[in-house]
C-alpha cells in the first residue's frame, strides 16, 4: 500500500513494471509548477513569422514562374528571327537597293 493511504499499490502502472516499492503520492495540478510550454503570444508571433515567410516565398515563385514565361516568349522570337534570317537569300531573294 501507499505510505499513510489505503490504495493499494499492486494496482498502479508501477508495482506491474517490476518495482516492489510503491510510489512517492503524485501531487495535484499546480499552476505555478516548473511545467513548460508556449505562451498565447509566443504562438502568435510563430504564427506571423510563418505568415511572412510563405508570403515572401510564393511571391519569389510567382515572380519565378512570371520570369519563364518571359525568357520562353524571348527564346521564341529569337527562333523566329534566326529562321526568317536563315532564308534570306534561300527563300527570299535579295535586290540591290531595296531594304
């Protein structure tokens, strides 16, 4: 049993791993105790900070995905021009004085 109880300890958690000694009593919940955890304003200002970096980071893909477009639609015109430019004299003929 208990030191001072009428609990008898063969039925805790305890006395069933193995220990022949019963536990110390456990005290009730005290506010004040050393038990940590996150405060309200702890978690908010985790919450901002993490509100701010997805932000930052979907612009950044969004401007990265702005910036492929651009560069496909430029490397496109420059395949444009290189094959017009490439039947000059082929295709199209050249004339003396006409630009």
């Amino acid at each position: 049993m208990f030191r001072g109880t009428n609990i008898d300890c063969r039925l805790t958690d305890q006395y069933k791993c193995g220990q022949t000694t019963c536990p110390p009593p456990r005290r009730a919940f005290d506010a004040r105790s050393n038990e940590r955890g996150f405060t309200v304003i702890e978690v908010v200002v985790a919450l901002a900070i993490f509100a701010l970096s997805l932000t930052v980071l979907f612009s950044t893909i969004a401007d990265a995905l702005s910036n492929t477009a651009s560069a496909e639609a430029l490397s496109r015109a420059g395949i444009l021009a290189q094959s017009v430019l490439n039947r000059v004299g082929r295709d199209i003929t050249i004339q003396k004085g006409i630009v």
